[in-house]
C-alpha cells in the first residue's frame, strides 16, 4: 500500500506544483508591498495574505488529484495487481478485472459506474467548499 501511495504521489506532483504556482503568481505583487510597507514580515504574509488567497486553488488541486488518483488504475495494476488479499483493490482495478478476467461486462460496467456518484459527491463538495471560502 506504501508503494502505491508513494507512487502516486510522485504521479501527482508535478501537476500540483503547476497548478500551485499558477495560483501563487496570481495574487497580485502590491498586497504583498502593501503589506510589507504596513510592517508584516514574512511570516505574517504567508499565514494571513498567500495561503488564504491560494486555498481555493489548493482545494481545486486536490479535486484534480481525487479525481486521478480514482480513475486511474495503472499503478495499482503494475505494482500489486489488487495486493495480498486484495488489500490494494481500487473501483477501477475491480471493475477492469471483472471485465477482461471475468468476462462479466454488466458487474465490470455497474462498479465502474459506481464510481461516478461518488466523484460527483466529492466534486460537489470541494467546489462547494471553494465557494464558501472564496465569498468570504
């Protein structure tokens, strides 16, 4: 399970990297000489002015990388194919195997569209949480 977790992450960064630093750029240079002027060091900068301007753009890199990480069955497949006892089983690798293994098109398609309601619910919920944060 480390393996994959770890493999996945590696995956994953440098889409996050982009995409952090695409929101990172975004804020405009005179907040931060504003507030250096009024005496905010960096310190007080980065907790009250960078990391709230940029949570909504985090929050919408870990809806990009929910939404990978649970659709994509590759490394999972390579590396354990499913794990001892099925420990690193994933909707993707269950429904891939009960269709090309099992030959069992209807159970292969029914998991795999199990998937879609679940990312929708966590879709909804991010971006309703980026919502909240950016009307504030």
């Amino acid at each position: 399970m480390a393996a994959v977790v770890a493999v996945q992450a590696w995956r994953l960064t440098p889409l996050t990297a982009v995409i952090i630093m695409a929101g990172l750029v975004a804020i405009p240079r005179n907040i931060h000489e504003a507030a250096r002027i009024d005496g905010a060091g960096r310190w007080m900068r980065t907790r009250f002015m960078t990391v709230p301007l940029t949570a909504p753009i985090v929050a919408v890199a870990a809806l990009f990388c929910a939404v990978f990480t649970f659709g994509d069955m590759a490394v999972v497949r390579i590396l354990t194919d499913g794990g001892p006892n099925r420990s690193t089983e994933m909707l993707a690798t269950l429904a891939f195997g009960k269709v090309i293994a099992g030959g069992d098109v209807g159970q292969g398609a029914a998991v795999a569209l199990f998937l879609l309601p679940m990312l929708l619910a966590a879709t909804l919920a991010i971006l309703g949480l980026v919502r909240r944060m950016v009307a504030r």
